[in-house]
C-alpha cells in the first residue's frame, strides 16, 4: 500500500518526526524561519497531509489547489491562520493543539502582568545603562498587583488559568465571555460583566480571546479610553484584537499606565513600529507557550493527529468534526 505523503512546514522536535515516518513518507522545510508561501503551496499540491505553524497562512487557495489532501495539522492551540471555511467545504480535517500549552501560556500572562505593572524591564535597562544614582522614594514607581481587580477577555482554559494564579495574588477577578460560565465563576471566584464594565473597573485587563470575525479590533479606541489611567493592558492572544494603532496613542498619551504584548498583528513585529519607542510598553516575541517541555509536546500532539487523520482514525483535536460526521472511523 502506498503511504500517504506529509508536509512538515518547520523543524519541528525530532520525537515528533519520528512518529509520522512510521507510517509516513516526509517533505520537511528544515528551518527555523517559515517556510515561504509559495514553496508551501506548492508542496500542498503533493501531498495528503501537512504540518503547519502558526506563520503559515493556509488560505483558501492553498486548500483548493492541494487535491490529494486530507488533513491540516496546526502546531497552536489557535488556527485563525487556517481558512477553516475551505477546508471544511473540501472535507480536509483541521486539528489543533489545545490544553497542552494552558500553564505555559498563562505562566507567561501572569510574567507580562509582573513585569508591565512593576516596570521591570524598563528598571533593567535603566540599572544596565549606569542610571541608578542612588535609592530615590518614587524611583520607578509601578502599579501594584496583589489585591489589584483583573479583568478576562475570555474565560476559556488559559483565561481560567491567569484566574488560578490570580487567586494566589488575592485579586479580584471579573470576566467577560460569549457566554457566562457559572462553574468557572464558583471555582475561580470570578464575576462576569460586559466589555464595558470590564474595561472601566479592571486595574488589569489580560486579553484570552480567540482571533475571529467578532474579536478582530475588539480592543480599538473607545476601549482604552474606558479604561483606568492606572490600568494596564495584556495580550496573550492574538494580536489583531488589538488595535495597535490607537493602543499606541493611549500609551503615548498616557490614558492607561502600560501594556504588556506577546502577540501582534504583522509577526514578526516590524522594526519600525512605533511601539519600538515608548517605555510602557513590553515586548515579547509571541512566546506564551515556549517552554521546552511544552513546544515538545504540541509538535508530538501535532504529530499523532497528522497520523491518525491519514490512518482512517479520528484526530484527537479535530476543529471541524463536521467533516468526519457521516465517516466509520476509528478512535486514535
Ligand atoms: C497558540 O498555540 O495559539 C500560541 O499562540 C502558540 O504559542
């Protein structure tokens, strides 16, 4: 029997390639930096399956150019790269890889919470750059977090996961969701509000929301203007909930205190994006689920359900069940 062909579209742990060789021939764009759009498309084409990441913008085209494939496996717990419409109507299986990477994402929330309130990295470049004269009373004075109020846009794992560590920090936790979520609020202590009670009352406001039609520029002008001068912004998610354009004014201009990004909507963020210039804000680059433990485990998961999906069993993390609904399938 013929094996199916893969397209592995990054370097991915050597763990994860072994498994889909078992059963597998592979193409792989051996590389740290993404595989170009073009070269991508081409090995579509070709192949029955394929592994992508985050930076492959899998869009309808690629989908309805690639006439053998079956599945598309997406190495992130999000796949607003993925045009899921497509590949739905063409019967190819979306997967994803969720739950694995909750702690370390939110790890990294609570960290850009710590570090945007308390000023930390701004403080280091200030002691690296031979500033620090002396002890002063209001020397880099920040917000404080314990006992602060914490808004979530997005109760769903991790959201819930930034809530756990809040507790620990005796915070005060409100939330916003498409829908509201009773056992969440009896285990977490949280209280739901809409957006815009969330924005005014939070000191915080952590960003957990998926990337969709509906979030896309969620966070936009009158959004930061409702929201405290002391407030602080985090986003953990995806960058295009935020409009960083009229978040960039509100730091300027000093109508909130900080912010704290991982995520932005051109990645890598461009070298001559004003954020660049302002103090208050810290920049990562989209590393909320970066631990080695982690990443090895969401290129494994990303691996199995490649396999499964071109084995006749069903993905574990499958996004569109509406494709395999009327196929016997086994489960993997
Ligand atoms: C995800 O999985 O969606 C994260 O953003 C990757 O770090």
């Amino acid at each position: 029997m013929m094996r199916p062909l893969v397209y592995i579209s990054r370097s991915i742990a050597a763990e994860a390639i072994s498994l889909i060789a078992q059963c597998c021939d592979y193409r792989i764009w051996n590389n740290d930096q993404p595989v170009p759009a073009k070269i991508l498309e081409e090995e579509m084409k070709k192949s029955d399956g394929v592994l992508t990441t985050l930076s492959d913008q899998v869009n309808a085209a690629f989908i309805a150019g690639a006439p053998n494939l079956k599945i598309i496996s997406n190495m992130a717990a999000g796949f607003d790269n993925i045009d899921i419409s497509e590949a739905t109507a063409k019967g190819v299986m979306v997967t994803n890889t969720p739950g694995i990477l909750t702690n370390t994402t939110a790890d990294l929330a609570f960290a850009l919470i710590l570090a945007a309130s308390r000023r930390l990295i701004e403080a280091e470049k200030f002691l690296r750059n031979g500033q620090w004269q002396a002890w002063e009373p209001m020397l880099l004075t920040g917000q404080d977090v314990y006992g602060a109020t914490l808004g979530i846009i997005g109760l769903g794992q991790i959201g819930s996961a930034v809530a756990r560590r809040a507790k620990g920090f005796n915070m005060n936790i409100i939330y916003c969701n498409r829908k509201r979520d009773y056992r969440a609020e009896a285990e977490l202590g949280a209280t739901y509000a809409n957006l815009k009670e969330l924005l005014s009352l939070s000191d915080i406001v952590s960003i957990h929301c998926p990337l969709t039609r509906e979030t896309k520029g969620l966070i936009s002008y009158w959004e930061l203007a409702m929201m405290k001068p002391t407030a602080v912004l985090i986003n953990t998610a995806r960058g295009g909930v935020v409009d960083e354009g009229a978040l960039y004014e509100a730091l300027a201009n000093r109508r909130i205190f900080a912010a704290g990004l991982d995520v932005f909507s051109e990645e890598p963020l461009p070298l001559d994006n004003p954020l660049f210039k302002l103090p208050n804000v810290t920049l990562l680059p989209h590393i909320g689920s970066a631990s080695i433990a982690t990443r090895t485990k969401m290129a494994i998961m990303t691996a199995s359900d490649l396999v499964a999906g071109l084995t006749g069993k069903l993905p574990r993390n499958l996004v569109n069940p509406e494709v395999v609904k009327d196929t016997p399938i086994e489960k993997s």
